[in-house]
C-alpha cells in the first residue's frame, strides 16, 4: 500500500472509531480532516509508524477522547450574532418573561460567553418590562473540564467583552485581577456544568435550547440525536436555536423551521 493510500485508510479508521463513540463523522467538513492529519502526525512521530499509531487510539479510550476534542470547535464569543439575540429579547418579552419563567440551556458553551450573554439579555429584559418577578435560570454545558473552569471563573479579558453592548458590559461586570469579571447579579442567574451533548441535556424542561457549532462536526444519526433530545426537552413554547451555518442541516434531518425575524431560524417541538 502507498503512503498515501496508507494514510487515507488510517484517517477513515480513527473517523470510524470517532463517529462510534464520539458521534463525529465524515460529513464534519475539510477542517476536521486537516485537523486529524495534524493529529496523526503527532502520533505516528510519537509511536513511530501509522500502524502503531492506529492501535494506540483503538486500545486507549483516553486517547480517543483527546482525538475527538482537538477537532472541536471550542470557539465562543461575547454576545455572537446580534440578530439573533435582538429576535430572543422580544420573544422573551413577549412569550416567556409574562409567563413567569425562563430557563435556558447553552450546549457546548466552551468558555462561557454564549450563557453569559443569554443571562443578560433575559435579565436587562426582565428589568425593563418591569417583571422582576419572574424567574431566570440560565445552564451552561460543554464536554470539556478545562472549558467549564474557564465558564466558572467569569473572568474576561477586556477585549472580549468589546462586541457586547456598552450598557450591558457596563452593567454586569466590574474590573477584577486579571481582566474583568461578571457580577455576582449575573453568576446567581448562571450554572455551568461538564456534560457531553450526545449524552442529552440535563433534566428539566427548558424555554430556550441554544445549540450553535456543535452539530458541525457529526454526523448524521449524532445530531438527529442531539436534535431530537434538545427538541423533547422544550417546554410547550420552548425553541431550539442552532447556528445559522446549521439550519439547513437541521431541516434536512427533518424538523420543520420557523422564522423569528429575517434571518432568524428556530424548531420546536412538534
């Protein structure tokens, strides 16, 4: 066998053992594939051969498992996509907030920007409908431990706060050692937890399921998983928001669509 054809078969192997136990799959896009020949390389120049390095990440699920977050995404900012944060505040004001409760739920929240931004969204919402009353619980989730620390923390460097509204930065965080960080008004609204996507959501019925750069990478039968269990964990007016690079996808698994604002896509349970 050639070389490269020897390096082909050893990259659909680790796809195979990736898409069994980590749901990622060959659909994922020319990034994951570059970031798993980077991988390889590493592990052939520490075991010495293709072969070798193949039955390494067979044998040790630890390995896998390392493998799989390396080609994550793992990437969050700061009150990302507008659009979509102005169509949530309305439905909030609308639907949820008068109803008494919001609960919502970021998956894959990496370092915790996406949770944040939804707390303060729903909390500057809440205050300026003048329905202090109603409650507001916001859940962050991500496989990854190191990420989660990072969530909890709720220290940022001042530069990553740049994309969120000036009244909103001003309002929910204060200058701390090390950067700035989030105030304990928001920390009360906020939980962060390490979970694993395809392990479903925590329990609980959620208004609002946040799901964006996390199907990108797996394939079909994971996400219709994801999907599927994000959907069933919906309150009756509950949606489920996805990336917008991630819409389609998630209609061609066969969920019906619906349009917030232009450009704003949501599912819900049907």
């Amino acid at each position: 066998m050639s070389g490269d054809a020897a390096q082909g078969a050893a990259l659909s192997t680790l796809l195979a053992l990736l898409g069994e136990k980590h749901g990622i799959g060959e659909r994922s896009g020319a990034w994951v594939t570059s970031r798993l020949e980077h991988a390889l390389q590493q592990l052939v120049a520490e075991t010495g051969s293709l072969e070798r390095a193949v039955d390494l990440v067979r044998a040790d699920r630890g390995r896998l498992a390392k493998l799989a977050d390396c080609l994550r995404v793992g990437e969050t900012r700061f009150y990302r996509d507008p659009d979509q944060w102005t169509a949530l505040d309305k439905l909030a004001r609308s639907s949820w907030l008068p109803a008494g409760r919001v609960r919502g739920l970021s998956v894959g929240c990496s370092s915790g920007q996406e949770a944040l931004t939804l707390a303060m969204v729903l909390d500057a919402a809440r205050t300026d409908a003048g329905l202090g009353s109603a409650a507001l619980r916001v859940v962050g989730v991500d496989k990854s431990q190191e990420a989660i620390e990072t969530a909890r923390s709720g220290v940022y460097a001042p530069d990553a706060l740049a994309p969120l509204p000036r009244a909103l930065r001003e309002r929910y965080f204060c200058e701390t050692v090390g950067g700035l960080s989030a105030t304990p008004e928001l920390r009360g609204i906020v939980s962060f937890s390490v979970r694993d996507a395809l392990g479903g959501p925590p329990p609980g019925l959620w208004e609002l399921a946040i799901c964006k750069n996390v199907l990108i990478y797996m394939s079909d039968d994971a996400a219709e998983r994801v999907v599927s269990s994000l959907l069933r964990s919906l309150s009756n007016d509950g949606v489920l928001l996805v990336a917008r690079s991630e819409v389609a996808r998630v209609r061609a698994l066969g969920h019906a669509a619906e349009e917030l604002a232009p450009g704003v896509t949501v599912f819900r349970c049907p």
